[in-house]
C-alpha cells in the first residue's frame, strides 16, 4: 500500500509496518523539546502529582527563549524555575538563552528525519524542514509524553502543496506561506499533514524551508513536511549528523501515495505579499496593499531571524537609511546567527542602516521581550502572527511580510515594495547559500 | 476534575472566526503560575478600553451574558500559540462549554484536558443557536453530555452533538490524564508487586 511521507513517520514510530489515516495509534516520542514559558513550571506540578520523573531524560531538549533575557523579578524566577528544573532532572541539553527552540534544534542536529517530535510550542512543525514528523502540544499533553514517552495521535490525512517554477526577485518563503494563509484560510489545512513538494522546493534553502514548516502552524496542519535532498544533508552534516544517502528516498512519500487533496502554487506569478492586521491570511500582494506610513520595523522570531532573514534585509538595507521617525528593530534568531551574521558582515550593514540589535528570543512576537507597540502603532514585521494585542497594546497594528519587504518599508517610512530596491542593485546578493555560512 | 453532567447557564455568542489565544488571554498574563485569577483578563483587548474601561458593544460585557457559562463562535476557535492558559482563562471567567464549527488542534486537546466540553457543529446550526442567544431574553442554554443534547431557551427541539466517547467518559466522570491513571491504581499496584516478587533484580538499589 502506497504511504504518504507523514503516514511512514508515524508508523515507525508507533512500531508498525504500516498506518492508515484516521486511524489512532500510540507513537514512541524521539525528542521532546520544551521552553521556559509552557515547559518546567507547567509540567512540574502535574509530574510531581504523579510523583514521577522523565521517562529519558536524553531525549529532552529544554529552551530557554521566551522569557529571556529577564526583565523583571518574574521572568528571572521563571528562568531560575527552568535551569533547576533542568539540572534536577539531568536535561543535558539546556539552551539557556541561546536562541529561540525551533532554530536551536535545527542548529544542533537534533531534528531528523524520520524522527517524531512533540514540543510544547504550537510552530513546532518547524523541525519538518528535516522530514521529521513534529507537532505542538500544550502543557498537560506535554507533562504525559515527559513521563511515558509516549503519546497517541489519529494519523493525519495529507495536504500536498506543490510549488512550481521559481520565484522572481522580491519573492521568498515568507510570501509563499501568506499566500497559502490567504488561499485556505487560517486552520484551512485542518489537521491535516501539510507535505512541501514541486520542482520549486530543491532551489529552497534550509532556513526557508524553515519558514515553510513553520506556518504550517498557521495552516492548521498537525506538522509540515519537507521530504530531505542533499541540502538536507548538507546542513545535518554541518551540525554534525551524518545521515546515509539511503536516508533520502526512504523518507519520501510514494508517489502514488492517496492525499486528501493537492494544491498548487506558481511560484514565478507570485508577488511579494503583506497581510494586514489581524490575521496572516488577509495577506495581498504589496502592490494593492495601501503604503501606511509605520512607526516600527521588526525582523524577529522563529520565522523571521534566521541568518538567510537577515541577510535578506542586509540586501536591501546596504547603502541605505531607516526612515526617520520608523525605526528598525532587529531580533536575531539565534546566538549561533549572531555570530555568523557578525563574521560575513550583515550584521554592520544592518547597524550602518540604522538598526538597533536586540537580544535572541522569541521577544515582541508575542509581546514578550523588548520592542512591544504602543497604543496605535504601526508596526510590519517578518513574524508569523498579528493578531490582535499580542505584540504590544490592544490598538497597536501589525502587518506581516517577508524580511525584504520589511526592510524596504523601513527605508520608505511606509509599507513598501523591495522589488525596486532589489532591481538598482548591479548582481543580486546571494542570501540563501548554506555553503558560504561561516562560523 | 470536577464532573461535567450537565451545564444550564447564560449562552454568549461570539461569531467571530478564527479567535486566536494572543485574544483569548495576552502573553503579558502568562507569567502567573496559577491557573485562577485569569478570567479578569479573558478576551482583554476586546472587552476593555485603551483606559481599562469595559467596552459595552462587547458581548461578555452585556448584561445577559456577564455570566456566561458557554460561549457560541465562529471556526478554528483558538488557533494560535498552544498556551494552556486559554481554556484556564475561559474557565476562570466560568465558560466551560465552547460550541464552534471548528477548533484549532492544540487548543481542542488543552480544553478537554482542563475538563472543558468543546461541542463542534454545522455552521448552520452554530449560526441558528447564535441567533437564539441573541433574540431570546433569557438566553439559558442547557447542555446534557449524559444525552448529548443542547436544550435552547427557546423550547425548540433540542440539538444533538456528537463526542468521542472516551472524551465523554472523562468529562462525565472527572478525569484528567491523572485521575485516569489513578482508575487503574491497583493494577499498577498488582503488577508491581508481581514485579518485586518474580524479577527482584529489577528494582533500584536501596540504602
């Protein structure tokens, strides 16, 4: 019987031949990865309750991200409660401040494929981008899988997307996921395993397949997968993961394997897109979206700071100015992308432009770290989310677009297109190179 | 857990789509350790004011619905981050019963979980219940999990839902992940003392 690439996942992990969708099976959990705001202080109490410890502590992953750096008694106690907690129960792996999950565990090779993930994070579908199957839970269901690892699951149907042709200059992962938001809807997946494919994927790099899996959460799919190439490779290699090249036609799905419907996206017709407050799908593309003049411009998070995000920016920021009276916030992803970015110069280009550096973290995103909005804000951002209220005051405005989009509008002082910004370069910048990361 | 048999109480209706959690309760509320004292800040930026006022448009404000115990809306309720707080918020405030036409997945599992009952249905009839909640001046709603039935204020045949009998199982009977162990504690008791007798290798060292 032809398997779907989520139904192969979910069947070795549930230690069968073979699964079905809509049937329910309990799977064995690879790696559990938990942060400092649904992770140590939630599950405590419920474990303690059951007076039990991990179930294997080795297959933990615990970071610290949300609450970081501390700005107040509260949030240090709830980074104290963690590296305890941690420490307590012999997590080896502690990420303490360090960056935000989902990119730590690409950065450290903990995320394969093949693998079967829960974290306690509802965009932990990132780790997809590996053809790991990996899905968020909240704080109970988590606190159960820390004590039995184990956890079932009704095997999802798959949402195949197919991505055709290339994107044209301006146009990125970020604006392949807003226009998906806006052709199905927010939770138009439902439930389903959102699988990534067409001949448009391989020209992807790794952190833009990153963002691909990420807002599969945004989709509603249960996970969102990228069947592994030798990018794939390349990049476990480089994190120290030597995976067989047999590895990469065993975790693929067949192909005529049955889907519950296919969907497909013609890259090369696709505009750069902004979504306006307060949803990701009342995206446009940003020629019909009305040029607002903004306060803030913000590349963070998960799906929006990851070296290839800020080198995006650093292409269209090179030689140019924040707009006064906007400014320019940037959050990188991770220390690991610090470094890196520090080492090949974008982030000087990005300084020399006007941006003030913030600390690695999950940070305003979600109205946690520094860089939250006033009362009537504007803000346009390359996170995931603008809903109402959640990056600062309730009347605060928030657009989404990609980190080239971002970038041009703080330039312009207005939501702006970076496709003429991008065209008065002489080459275009290469930005999605893993080869040439350094560090 | 507290059982869940039956709900009679004020029905709210609330059709807006996609609800996210950042609305349900905002991230600067997540810091408590506590699961009560939430409901003060459920749906915040839309119940009150730049100056922490009530909103009177809002429907939680109104005073048919200042005590809801069930909310009526709009799909993929709770889409968004997977904090727990939300259903905690909703329960604080005294909603125990969400009726929708769809909810996002995570959300949907932390309800049951927190002893909540998530009812899905047709639009149509979400719709149609709404409506009654709105035009009837006591809007009193019963639910009956025993029978999976909503009784409506307005005396109209009651509407049937369907739930997952092992959700229903423990809802009826109070049981969280724990309490749902505890069911099976002296079989876990037995085996343990079987183990301790037939493979006494097995236990830790001692001393």
């Amino acid at each position: 019987m032809a398997e779907t690439l989520a139904q192969k996942i979910v069947a070795r992990a549930a230690g069968r031949s073979s699964v079905e969708p809509g049937e329910l099976v309990t799977c064995r959990v690879d790696l559990a990865m938990l942060h400092d705001s649904g992770g140590p202080r939630r599950v405590a109490p419920i474990l303690e309750r059951l007076g039990v410890g991990l179930w294997d502590p080795s297959r933990v992953v615990l970071v610290s991200d949300h609450y970081v750096p501390a700005v107040d008694p509260e949030s240090a106690r709830i980074l104290d409660l963690t590296r305890r907690w941690g420490r307590a129960h012999g997590v080896a792996r502690h990420y303490d401040m360090l960056g935000i999950c989902h990119v730590v565990l690409a950065e450290h090779g903990h995320v394969r494929p093949g693998m079967f993930v829960v974290g306690g994070d509802s965009h932990t579908p990132t780790a997809g981008a590996f053809a790991a199957f990996a899905m968020g839970v909240g704080a109970s269901e988590m606190a159960a899988v820390l004590a039995t690892g184990e956890i079932w699951l009704e095997v999802p149907e798959t949402l195949r997307i197919l991505l055709d042709g290339r994107p044209g200059p301006g146009v990125v992962a970020k604006d392949v996921l807003l226009a998906l938001c806006r052709m199905i809807g927010l939770g138009g997946a439902g439930y389903r395993a959102i699988e990534y494919g067409g001949e448009g994927l391989a020209g992807f790099a790794m952190e833009e397949r990153m963002t691909l899996a990420n807002m599969a959460a945004e989709l509603g799919g249960i996970t969102g997968l990228v069947p592994p190439d030798r990018r794939t490779l390349a990049w476990l290699e480089r994190a120290g993961v030597s995976l067989g090249e047999a590895e990469l036609t065993r975790w693929r799905s067949d192909p005529d394997a049955p889907v519950a419907a296919t969907l497909r996206l013609e890259l090369d017709r696709l505009a750069p897109q902004v979504a306006a407050p307060h949803g990701p799908a009342n995206a446009a593309p940003v020629d019909e979206v009305e040029p607002v003049p903004i306060d803030q411009a913000y590349i963070g998070a998960c799906t929006g700071a990851k070296l290839v995000d800020l080198r995006m920016a650093a292409s269209v920021l090179r030689g140019r100015k924040v707009a006064a009276g906007t400014r320019l916030l940037v959050a990188p992803a991770s220390a690991r992308v610090w470094r890196e970015a520090a080492a090949d110069g974008t982030l000087a280009t990005l300084t020399e432009a006007g941006a003030i550096m913030l600390p690695s973290g999950c940070g305003a995103c979600a109205g946690y770290g520094a860089g939250v909005l006033a009362e009537g804000e504007v803000c346009i951002a390359s996170t995931a989310r603008n809903f109402k209220g959640r990056m600062g005051a309730p009347s605060s405005r928030v657009y989404l677009a990609s980190p080239l989009t971002v970038a041009a509008s703080a330039v312009a002082g207005r939501i702006a297109d970076p496709r003429p910004l991008l065209a008065e370069r002489r080459e275009p910048e290469p930005i999605g190179e893993e080869a040439a990361r350094v560090g | 857990m507290q059982p869940f048999t039956t709900l009679r109480g004020p029905a709210a209706p609330f059709l807006a789509i996609n609800v996210d959690t950042d609305q349900i309760i905002p991230a600067r509320h997540l810091k408590t350790i506590r699961r009560t004292g939430l409901g003060v800040a459920l749906f915040e930026s839309l119940r009150y004011d730049e100056q922490g006022r009530e909103r009177p448009d809002f429907v939680l404000n109104q005073p048919k619905y200042r005590n809801a115990k069930i909310l009526i809306t709009g799909e993929n309720f709770g889409c968004g981050s997977s904090r727990e707080h939300a259903p905690w918020a909703l329960l604080d405030f005294g909603i125990r019963c969400v009726i929708a036409p769809s909810f996002a997945d995570i959300f949907y599992n932390n309800a049951f979980k927190n002893g909540m009952l998530l009812i899905t249905l047709p639009k149509e009839q979400v719709e149609l219940l709404a409506k009654e909640a709105e035009t009837a001046a006591d809007p009193t709603f019963e639910i009956d999990l025993e029978a999976q039935e909503i009784r409506r204020p307005t005396g109209n045949a009651p509407i049937r839902f369907d739930i997952d009998p092992f959700k229903k199982h423990c809802l009826l009977n109070g049981l969280d992940d724990i309490g749902l162990t505890m069911e099976r504690v002296d079989k876990i008791a037995a085996f343990e003392a079987r183990r301790r007798l037939e493979m006494p290798w097995l236990e830790p060292a001692r001393g």
